[in-house]
C-alpha cells in the first residue's frame, strides 16, 4: 500500500460509516466483539467533540457522532504503565504493583480477556503494551504485534534481550537497516519512513488482516498507537499550519510560588527542551496534531475494515488514551502532572445496539470503571469484584455508586487527587503545595485555591473522600 493507497483509505474509512443508521438496532448476537482502540498521549481535545473544530480527525468525529461520549475522563494515574495495568485489568496501580514506568504487569494478574476467560473468542493485542515484556505474546492473547524495541533491559529473566519486534522485521523486510548501535531501529527513525510505513499504517494493516481472518468468530482485538506520544513529529509535520493551531487558553498562566515546586522545576527542563516562545509551542503543536491526524486515518481505516466485513453492529468500539499532555499549558509538555490536560483523555464508546448517535455524559468518570463496563457489555458479572463499577446506568440516564474521581501518583512526590461532581478539583501532596480548583469557573486550572482561605470547607469535604477512598482500596 502506498502513502496515496493508504491516505485513500483513511478516508474511505469515514465515508463508509457515513450512511449508517443513527437509530437503534437489534440486540448484538450472544457474544459480542470488542474492538479497543487506545493512543499513548493524547489529549482529550483533539477532536471536535471535545471542543477542537481545527484538527483533522474525520473519523474520530465520525466515531464520536455514533458514541457515547464521555466528556471528563480521567486516568487512574497520568503517566504510561500504571495507567495501562488499570486500562488493561481495572485494578489501581497500587494494586497490581505498577506503580511507576517499567514495572511488568504480574503474569498472573489477569486482563480483560483472562478474566471473561471464554474460549470462543479470538484474541489479539497489537502495538505499544509497556507492562514488560514488551515483544512477547502474553495474558491469554493468542495473537501479539509487537512494534517497540526499547524497552529490552526490563524483560523478566529468561527472555530473549536481542530478539526483535515485529515491526523491526517489517521495516527490515522493506530494505532498512537498524540505526542505533544495538541494531535496533529508534523512534525518531521509524517515525520519519513514508507514512504507509510508519508504525500507524502497520496497526491498520494487521488490524485489518485480523478482522479478515476471524470474521465468523467472536473476537477481542486491542490496538495500541504510539502516536501522538514523543518525538512529537511524523510524515503529517505540514498538515495543520503553525499560525493556524491555537495556543492552550492557560498557555501564558505563570506557576506561582503556591504551586508544587516539583511541577515548577519540571517547567524549567521543558523550557530547555521544547523552546519557550509562542513559535516554538506553535510549531509543536502543529507537529503533535498531525500525529493525532496519523492515528485518526488508520482508525479509518481499521474502521472501514470492519464496515465492509459485516461487523459493525455487533462490535463494540472503545478510543481512549494512556493518559494526555500538558502541550503548552502552562507552558509544560508532556505528562506526569495532575492538571487537566494531563490526566484527562478522550473516551469514546460505540455501542450499535444501544443507539448510533452521539451521547455526551457530562459526570466526571474513572478509567477504573472502564473494565467493569466492557464486562457488563459482554455479558459476564466478573466486574462486579473489580474496584471500580460499571458506568452503563450514565448511558441511560440514571446514577452511579461513586460519582467522585480518584486519582493517583506515587514516586518522590506522592500526590492523591479527588475530582467531584460539582466541579471541584483537590490535589493532596505529602510534601509539595496542595491544589485546590474550582473547574466550574476556572477550568484551565490558573488560579490555586488551596490556602485563599476562602473554601476551608470543601477541602474538608473532599479531604475526607480521598481518606474514605484511601481506606476503601
């Protein structure tokens, strides 16, 4: 497939979904599929449903208009590995022990699809995992892509350190030579091939083959994108023109002296990293929305695939992120922080038979939740022994046990955070400045609340649900 191929069936990938029923449909067969798209560092608004108009993502829109739309979604952790063990089993980070980056996810601590455990379904997980391991089949899929290198020195003993992904092999297979000196292929390397080569088109096109090959049969299908994670360029660098991006709103609000201080040394490192001026975050952002576009034309295309093999309407279709990106904000870059921009993502739901058009909820929601949710989908009661709760009662229009979001940070600057329904926002550090924003009224996070004097009371309050929650889990 060549970039003209591959960009055609992008595109053909919305214009295939164009014509499909927005009302509902029949009931799904007795097991239906799951189809889990998720991206590394992206933003919840990077499409037009979350209030970006600018950025070309035709098929994520197209997505969104025939989904459950949930507009806050926060990540149980906003940073790759804690938060791709919850995303993948709906435990906490604390739970399963992926506390930080490069922690292995315990072989026995079960997925999604260990836990409905149901021999029918065909299972694949394709690209970025980063729970250890990374190239090696693993937690009862039978089918594994493999796509990154870099992460060789953390495989458990036993594991093969010089073998390579299978992403290695293709690009291998198309002439080119490694470009590091442990032969193995960098991201920077891999992310400036012809975009039909890059590591997006790869997914597709396996993705693709997958949902060819197991079109008669139940199946459990995760596509993991790197994009738009670092090293924030691609072949789509010229897509969106820097004078045409807009700057985060927050993107001049200063870290006053009451911020934590690990955030404010954070942005003196991104200054010497990423530049300071308006041109330089333009440029960057021009580059990071392009990666975002990379990711929405094989999300078309993936899409596509499944409209022209019959499955739409017995699939469920899940995108979300790991976590987001600071971007500007603040002037920061990047994750690890407990403002919005980094620990909210996008999380799009398509559930054919419960209706096809776009469903905003508007409450605060947890990725914790989303496990017993795909459960409950798929017909199994297993969620219920989960820490989280299944959020189908929003898709009705009716209430949740917990309507207050936790997050949580671990590392040299413990942080616990608590977003609730009234648009309060709490960060508890043990030994920084806390935070304390009123979302309603400041959603850019500008202004720290925490020692105004004025909100004693609701500090309390939610002081005393992270305690609750503390003590719960």
């Amino acid at each position: 497939m060549n970039r003209r191929q591959f960009l055609g069936a992008g595109a053909a990938g919305s214009l295939s979904l164009a014509g499909l029923s927005r009302s509902a449909s029949s009931a799904p067969r007795d097991k239906p599929n799951l189809l889990f798209l998720w991206t590394d560092e992206q933003r919840a608004d990077t499409m037009a449903v979350y209030g970006n108009r600018k950025i070309k993502t035709p098929n994520l829109n197209k997505l969104a208009s025939e989904s459950y739309v949930f507009e806050k979604t926060y990540v149980t952790q906003p940073v790759c590995t804690p938060s791709r063990s919850s995303v993948m089993t709906g435990l906490w980070p604390h739970t399963s022990g992926c506390v930080k980056n490069n922690i292995p996810l315990p072989l026995d601590t079960p997925c999604l699809n260990e836990v409905l455990a149901d021999p029918d379904y065909r299972t694949a997980y394709m690209g970025k995992w980063h729970l250890g391991d990374e190239i090696f089949a693993q937690h009862g899929f039978e089918e594994w892509v493999s796509m990154e290198d870099g992460y060789a020195k953390y495989y458990r003993e036993g594991r093969d350190r010089n073998a390579r992904s299978d992403y290695h092999h293709f690009l291998i297979e198309h002439g080119y030579e490694p470009d590091t000196k442990d032969g193995k292929f960098s991201r920077g390397f891999a992310a400036r091939r012809p975009i039909e080569q890059c590591k997006p088109a790869f997914l597709g096109n396996n993705a693709g083959d997958f949902l060819r090959r197991h079109r008669g049969e139940p199946f459990i299908l995760y596509v993991n994108f790197l994009e738009p994670h670092m090293p924030f360029y691609g072949p789509l660098d010229d897509l969106h023109a820097p004078d045409y991006v807009d700057l985060p709103a927050n993107f001049d609000d200063p870290l006053e002296e009451n911020e934590p201080e690990a955030y404010r040394k954070k942005l003196a490192g991104y200054r010497e990293k990423y530049g300071e001026t308006e041109e330089d975050f333009r440029n960057l952002i021009a580059r990071y929305w392009g990666l975002c576009s990379q990711v929405d034309m094989s999300v078309g295309q993936i899409l596509g695939a499944l409209e022209d093999l019959g499955l739409t309407e017995n699939t469920i279709v899940v995108y979300t992120s790991d976590h987001g990106d600071m971007m500007g904000s603040h002037r920061l870059v990047t994750k690890g922080v407990m403002y919005e921009e980094a620990s909210r993502v996008p999380w799009l739901m398509r559930i054919p038979w419960l209706g096809r058009k776009e469903t905003v909820i508007r409450q605060p929601v947890s990725h914790i939740d989303l496990v017993p949710t795909l459960l409950e989908l798929m017909g199994s009661d297993a969620g219920e022994a989960l820490p989280g709760q299944s959020l189908l009662p929003l898709t009705r229009g009716e209430t949740v046990a917990e309507d207050h979001v936790f997050i949580q940070w671990h590392g040299n600057t413990p942080v616990r955070t608590v977003v609730s329904p009234d648009g309060w926002k709490l960060c508890l550090f043990r030994e920084d400045h806390c935070q304390l924003f009123n979302l309603s009224e400041d959603p850019g996070e500008t202004t720290n609340l925490f020692d105004s004097g004025k909100h004693d009371d609701v500090i309390a309050r939610l002081t005393k649900r992270i305690k609750d929650w503390q003590e719960s889990i």
